[in-house]
C-alpha cells in the first residue's frame, strides 16, 4: 500500500503537462510525427514512438513506473517522475523528469537526446527553434576504421567522406593516435571495430572540431608510414612487422558495394525440398516467398534503375552458402531475404524485418532458429557434377574477413531495416513486430547490406490466407520497393 501511495505522491510531483502538439522527426530522408508537449520550455517527446521509428526496445519492468531501452549493447533505464536515468552502470540526471502519458513514456529533448547521442551509431540534434529531431549518418566525416593483415604487417584505414587535415604520432604503450582537423568521428560506429586480435585498446576522443582515433596494437611499431588516398577518400597507415611470415593465402575477396546502389539480389526463402514453414491450411513458405520475390523483382525490373538478381526463380532446392555465393559474386548494393513467420501459438501474428547482430531476446533467437535449421541439416557440399564449387568458409583468412564483415555493414542493413519497416507500416494492415537483430547464416555471409523479412505468419489462419494472395504479395513487394529507393536516395554517391 505504501508503495502505490508513494506512486501517487511521484505523479503529483510531476509538472502540469500543457496542450500536446507534434514535433518533426527527420530521419533516412523522410518527416515524421511524434507526440510531444511543452512544459516551462521544455519540449517533451514520445520516446516510445521514436523508439517505433528508429529501432530498439521498451519493456516496463513496473507498468507507469519504471521502463527499460534496449539498443544495441547499450541500455537505459528510466523511472517516471525522476530525472535521473542509467546509462549502462553509470547514472545521469536529465535535470527534467520522465513523464508516463497515455501508455507513453515521454522524455525531454534538451536534456536526454544529449545522452542517447553518445551511443548511437547516428547523429541526434534537437532544434527547439524550429521543435525538429534530426537523426542522420552524413553528419560525420570521420565514418569508420578497419584493421587488416597484410603480408608485411598491418594496414590500418580511417574513412573520410572528404579529404582532412591530420596529423599521426605514436605515443608510450605502443598508442598510435590519429588527429583529424575539422573532424567529426562517428564514435560509436568506430569504436565497435575494437579487434581484440591485434589492439588492445579504441579509443576515440572528439575536442570541438577536432577528433581523435587512439590505438593500442598488440605488436611493436618500429617501421611506418601514412598517407592519403582517395576513391573512397581514408588516411592509410601502414605498420611494418619485421617478424611477419607470409601465409599461403594472403589475398582477400573484393567485398561491399560500389558507390552506386544499382545491384539488388532477391533472395526467397527455402524451395524445393525445403517447404519452410507450413500453415494451418498447409500452404508452404518456400512458394510464398518465392511469391513475393518475383513481385518485388517484377516492380524492380519495370522500373529499369536497378539490375535484379534472384538466388532462385523457380521451385528449386538451393543451399544458404550458395545463395551467399550468387550475392557476394554479383557484388551487391542490397540483399534481401524474404520469408513468412512461424509459431506454435496459432494467434500469433505480424510481420519482422530483421538485420544481421546478435540476438537481444528470445523471440528473435527463435526465429534465427528456425531459419538456420535447413543450413544445419544440409551441410554437406552439393555432390551433383553440375553444381558450383562452394567458397570454403572454413578458411581462417575468409574467417577474419567474416568477423569484419558481420559488423562493417550493420549501420547501413540497421537503416535499409528501419526505410522497409516505416513503409511495411504504411502499405501492410497487420500488427508490426517492428525491427529486430538475429544472427542468421545467410545473412552473415554476404559482403552487402543484407536484411531478412518475416512477411506475415504462416501459422496463423487469417495471415496464411492474406500472404497466399496475389494482392498481399504486391503489397509487400510495393513496400520494399520504396525503401530500396529511399536507401538508393540516401546512401549512392552520385
């Protein structure tokens, strides 16, 4: 009893809310609307719906009171009336507290988009003038770093989205510390490239106009030299590594798309002995998705701005290495999986799109699962004299690159998942399942940003009878259409 009287006394507390009014949202080249209100000020905003729109999730641990958000490895928690929030195992005072209203857990922009920014893959600025949240990528300069083995050491590569001052010098503890004039570092999609196989430590640091990439390798560095290059624009650094023994493979596939978005492979899910999934009046996956591969492919091909590849066009049995050969060998811009849900709980319904990354719950393990199952079982190489040699997976060198590959395209597949999303919401009149992260193995082997869609539940009799019909289909086809368009407007250096 006392805990729901102090519950009582915590709302009270919290300031008189004034008239809602929405504020802009400007994501991935598009405008949204999301509830807000202001209060001596203060704008508040619906985080859950941003949440909706940007990807993550909100679970209540005590409904109108305390509240959870999930994204990535990152994870905030809010209790309503206070102004104080966790940030992982830190803690931060917003100076405003959260507010609950109408099943909404709304937070205030001046205060907590700062927070939330340190985080995210992409820039957050909140613009009371004009009450607009703009979230985008191009904001930085500084968009990435790799790490590679090359036979006479490594080659370490800081990518620009122009060419910038920069200045290099190696510091006590083996530190190599890159520092770029008029810089703006995406900190978090840098830092996610940490390689415990040759640093130790990343580290980034960004003073006003200038960022900073700091580097703890694990060999010495005694010979090195830098310099700029173009086509995509990145400061190269090569480390020489006098000890260094050639391996018998030290070549690497050409990976990632060009600077045009013009390649799309389709992938239907399942076919020939593999039915997929079965619904309840045993209508099969493998003809659904190919259903709706061929409508997405017919839009594409009409449209004749994009070349389309199909890993099948037919009834045909085809193993997941496969389908990532026919990606990788056509060097791809996008990779798009298609597939119907299922469930042993027949009320279950709603469409997932899901991008490569580890599971964050149950419910998307699950769904992994199921999809990995046909690679579990078919594991054994193709016998017939027809089929094509399949590439060796098992190569350590192919392995390094796989680990680099998993995370090198997870911002761009995290986006293209959000455009699919936004516009399955628009065009498809059944329960969103939202934006979710599996580790697939189709997916992880394709050098592109990839994406799986679970278009519908086959186990459930009103989504069975809805993703059998021709207009569904064009339905779901016609949605990612415009998300490839909308990814193609933002993503393709003209």
């Amino acid at each position: 009893m006392r805990k729901y009287i102090a519950l009582i006394f915590l709302l009270f507390l919290i300031p008189t809310i004034s008239e809602a009014k929405d504020v802009k949202l400007l994501i991935s080249g598009s405008e949204e609307k999301v509830d807000s209100f202001k209060e001596k000020e203060i704008h508040y905003v619906s985080f859950s719906e941003i949440v909706e729109l940007v990807g993550g999730t909100l679970d209540w641990k005590i409904l109108g009171h305390s509240i959870q958000y999930l994204e990535d490895t990152n994870r905030f928690e809010f209790v309503i009336g206070s102004p104080y929030i966790k940030r992982n195992d830190s803690l931060f005072n917003m100076t405003y507290p959260s507010v609950y209203k109408k099943g909404k857990l709304f937070l205030p922009a001046e205060t907590f988009l700062r927070f939330w920014d340190e985080v995210i893959f992409q820039k957050i600025v909140w613009e009371p003038e004009t009450e607009t949240i703009r979230i985008n990528s191009e904001y930085f300069n500084v968009t990435d770093i790799s790490c590679t083995q090359k036979a006479n050491g490594l080659l370490l590569e800081i990518f620009l989205t122009s060419a910038l001052a920069y200045d290099i010098f190696v510091t006590e503890g083996n530190w190599i510390n890159i520092s770029i004039r008029d810089g703006m570092l995406n900190r978090s999609q840098i830092q996610s490239r940490m390689n415990s196989k040759y640093m130790y430590k990343l580290k980034t640091h960004q003073q006003n106009t200038t960022g900073q990439v700091s580097l703890r390798l694990k060999r010495k560095i005694n010979k090195w030299h830098h310099e700029l290059q173009n086509n995509p624009p990145r400061i190269q650094i090569s480390i020489a590594d006098i000890d260094f023994e050639m391996d018998t493979i030290d070549s690497q596939p050409t990976i990632g798309p060009d600077n045009k978005i013009d390649v799309i492979v389709i992938d239907a899910g399942h076919g020939g002995d593999d039915y997929g999934a079965i619904g309840q009046k045993n209508a099969r996956e493998k003809n659904i998705s190919l259903g709706i591969a061929k409508e997405l492919a017919k839009l594409i091909r009409k449209d004749k701005q994009f070349k389309v590849i199909m890993t099948r066009d037919r009834d045909k049995t085809i193993s997941l290495e496969k389908r990532a050969q026919i990606a990788n060998e056509s060097a791809c811009d996008l990779f798009i999986s298609i597939h119907a849900n299922a469930s042993p709980k027949k009320h279950v319904r709603g469409w997932n799109v899901f991008f490569l990354a580890q599971a964050k719950n149950d419910s998307a393990r699950s769904v992994a699962q199921f999809e990995n199952s046909a690679f579990l079982r078919d594991r054994e190489p193709e016998n017939s004299a027809e089929s094509t040699p399949m590439i060796d997976f098992n190569d350590p060198i192919l392995g390094i690159i796989n680990e680099m590959i998993m995370t090198e395209f997870q911002t761009e597949s995290h986006d293209f998942a959000i455009m699919v999303d936004r516009e399955f919401r628009r065009e498809l009149k059944i329960p969103s399942r939202g934006v979710d992260q599996a580790g697939f193995f189709v997916l992880n082997k394709v050098y592109a940003p990839s994406v799986l869609l679970e278009t519908g539940f086959i186990t459930n009799k009103k989504e069975e009878k809805l993703l059998k019909s021709k207009k569904y289909q064009k339905q779901v086809a016609k949605a990612v259409y415009k998300a490839i368009k909308r990814f193609r407007s933002k993503y393709e250096s003209n």
